[in-house]
C-alpha cells in the first residue's frame, strides 16, 4: 500500500486523467455499443460508496468505470492478475485482487480501506459471469464489507453486454446489429446491521436484500433466481394499509 501523501498524489493525478478521459471514451461508447447511462442523479458527488452490479461479460467492468462520473476501483477475481500486460492494465484502472469462494481478509481489508479513503470500490458478488443472462446466488461476504464499512451501497444493473463478441463462452451469441448496452445506477440505501433478537448480522440474509436492489433495475428476463423476491418485495410496497 502506499503511503498517504504518495497515495493522495497519485490520486489526484488519476482522477484528472480519468475526467479527461471519460469525456472522450463515453460518446465513442455511445456510439459503437449504444451504451445509455441512467441514474447518474443517484450518485453522490462526494464521500465513498460500494458499488455492486450483476455481471454479464469481461467488458462489464471497463463499461461501468466509464460510466461512472467517479473513478470506481474494482474488487476483480485474481485470475486476471495472472497475465502480465492484463495485470498491469487492471492495477492501473485501480483494481485489486480478490480469491473468489475464500474469506479473503486481504481484500476485505483493502476494500474497507479504499472505502475508508472516500473512493468508490465496484463489486460483482456473483463472482464470476452469468452464463444464462439472469442473477444468480451470490458470496456473502460482500455483505460484509458493506456492514463493516458502514458506506452507502448503490446497486447498478448493466445488461446488452451479453451480446458482445469475446466474452469468452460457450454459446454466447453475438449480435449482429448494433448492440444497444445500458447502466442503470439505483438509488443509494444502507443495510441494516442487524435484525432484532440477533447478536449478528445474518450475511446471508444481507445480501440476499442487497441483491434484490440490483435486481429490481434489471429487465425481468435478467432478474434470475432474484425474480421472485423482487415481486414479492414489490407486492408488499403496494398492498393496502
């Protein structure tokens, strides 16, 4: 880790090349993938967030980084750091690695850090890509960051990406017009740190609720085994008192 001054220098610095930058590559985005951005009015201009999205393709965490008016620094799976020119390319981006399907304490603590820092850290709790286009169960731990850190959360639904060439598996179908990807940013809310007569948070349950918020920015046909509890969520919201 760097030492704060170094760290503050070097953020500065990034911060300008990524406004600068993000100036040219979303109009060009926009252009060669349609890509639409909602929601941007939910993002705070100021202090830090975790970020959390569903994942469809190995472009999802480029997309969203230019999506954001923020700099957003990934939790990205370690495997990517194996290659050394990709491995160069994401620690510049910000990007850090996490051991998928471990308690990895060192990326917790990373995250909490960054998060600490004001910054933005972007997570996928799936862990890996969709390979059906829908939600699927999810890690716990990311739950766990979110109570920890006591940030607000803001869920982010992204989705065409699945369509795009070089996604890198089996049966995916690229799209033969021009694609049309969007991101939609939801409204930023908090978990509760525990429920009444627990002595600790049930992450599960945490992030199950965390989950839903994503889901319910998604089309129905993305929403996945979340579909029901969206529904059932929003049934309760609209039943009479």
């Amino acid at each position: 880790m760097a030492e704060p001054s170094s760290w503050r220098r070097w953020r500065r610095i990034k911060i300008w090349i990524f406004e600068n930058l993000r100036k040219l590559v979303v109009p060009a985005l926009h252009l060669v993938i349609g890509l639409r951005i909602e929601g941007l009015e939910n993002v705070p201009p100021v202090g830090p967030a975790l970020v959390v999205a569903n994942h469809l393709h190995n472009a999802d965490p480029i997309l969203l980084v230019a999506a954001y008016p923020r700099p957003l620094l990934w939790m990205a799976k370690k495997e990517v750091f194996a290659v050394p020119v990709i491995s160069w390319i994401a620690r510049q981006a910000g990007a850090f690695p996490v051991d998928r399907g471990t308690a990895d304490r060192g990326a917790l603590r990373q995250a909490e850090w960054l998060l600490g820092e004001g910054l933005f850290v972007g997570v996928f709790p799936e862990g890996t890509r969709s390979t059906t286009g829908g939600l699927k169960e999810v890690y716990p731990g990311v739950a766990l960051i979110a109570v920890r850190s006591g940030v607000p959360i803001l869920p982010t639904a992204i989705f065409g990406t699945e369509v795009l060439p070089f996604n890198g598996q089996k049966g995916s179908r690229p799209s033969h017009g021009r694609p049309r990807v969007t991101v939609r940013i939801g409204k930023p809310f908090h978990l509760p740190e525990r429920y009444p007569d627990e002595r600790r948070p049930d992450l599960a349950v945490l992030t199950s609720l965390m989950m839903v918020e994503v889901a319910r920015l998604l089309p129905p046909g993305y929403r996945g085994v979340y579909a029901e509890r969206v529904e059932g969520a929003e049934t309760r919201e609209t039943a009479p008192i």
